[in-house]
C-alpha cells in the first residue's frame, strides 16, 4: 500500500470513529433529554394525581359534612317537636281529671238546676281547648275494642252489641296525633 493510501485509510477509519463518538454523543443527549422530559411528564401527572385526589377528598368531606348537618338539622327539629308534644301532653294529663269532673256533673245535673248552664259554658271551653291543643277524646260505646286505646276493666253480656265492642265507657281516652295520653276505661262485650 502506499503511504497515500494508508493516509487516506487512516484518516477515513478517524473520520468514522469521529462519526461514531458523536452518532454516540448525540444519542446519550437525546436519550437524557428523552429521560428529562418523561421525568418532568411524570411529575406533572403525579402532581396533577395528587390535586384530583385531594380535590376529590375535599369534596368526600364537604359532602359528609352538608349531610351531617342536615341529619343534625332533623333531629333537632324532631327533638323540639318530641318535647313540645311531651309537654303539651302533661299538661293536658293534668287537666283530665278537670274534665272528668265537668263531664260527670253535667250527666248528674238534673234540667231543673240552676248550674247546668254554667257547668255547659265550662265544659264547652275546656273541649275547645283540648281541641286548640290538638286533644283528641275517644271510647265511645259500640266502638271495636282496641288493646293499644283501651283498658277493658270487665266484660258483659250484651245481645245488642257486637262481639268484642265497648258496652260502656267509664272514663273517656284522650290523645294527641298518635300519642295516648290516657287509655279509656270500659267494659268488653262478649257476645
């Protein structure tokens, strides 16, 4: 070979390790830059993962939260109903035997008595009342006997009532909506 042609050869194989060295260089850049930027890819979706579940666990405890206060807001009413209906019926427990009286000198009172009329007046606005407070009377006879409304005291024979209705009614029941405040006192039929 001549030394022109070595040279030559020399300078290509140079030339070529150059190439290589820098195809080398610019790959381990590009890859680096490739690295960068799925690094900070990952770290913007990290970033924006982490927003979306703190942004979720923000609304999970804003909702929990409205839905507690609701359920508090409820029950406080309930409760203020609950004592308000408590109330009213002590109350009117305690005027029962009021009525009671009224009621038992009005079916002794003979029509010649010059009290009759006032002990009407009296029983009249004592039954309006109740009535305002929303006091509602029951046990009437020829009702159905009802265990959860009435306290049988006896039983009786009676042909012109049914089975199991009220013969007679000794002290009328009293309630509020579905609360009792007081059974009645009556007497079963049998027959």
């Amino acid at each position: 070979m001549s030394k022109c042609s070595k040279n030559k050869n020399e300078n290509i194989e140079d030339v070529c390790e150059e190439t290589v060295e820098t195809a080398e260089t610019v790959e381990e850049t590009t890859e680096e830059a490739a690295q960068e930027t799925s690094e900070e890819q990952v770290q913007e979706k990290t970033l924006e993962e982490t927003l979306t579940e703190e942004l979720n666990a923000q609304k999970d405890k804003y909702l929990r939260l409205a839905a507690e206060y609701d359920n508090y807001r409820k029950r406080t009413q309930q409760e203020k109903l609950s004592i308000y209906a408590d109330a009213t019926a002590k109350a009117v427990e305690e005027l029962l035997p009021l009525a009671d009286s009224v009621t038992a000198a009005l079916s002794n009172a003979s029509q010649d008595d010059p009290h009759k009329e006032g002990i009407e007046l009296i029983g009249n606005q004592l039954k309006k009342s109740l009535e305002k407070l929303g006091v509602e009377a029951f046990g009437e006879v020829g009702d159905i006997f009802d265990p959860t409304l009435h306290n049988a005291i006896s039983m009786i024979d009676n042909p012109d009532l049914p089975a199991n209705s009220l013969g007679m009614v000794f002290q009328k029941g009293y309630k509020i909506g579905e609360k009792i405040i007081r059974p009645a006192m009556v007497q079963v039929t049998n027959s």
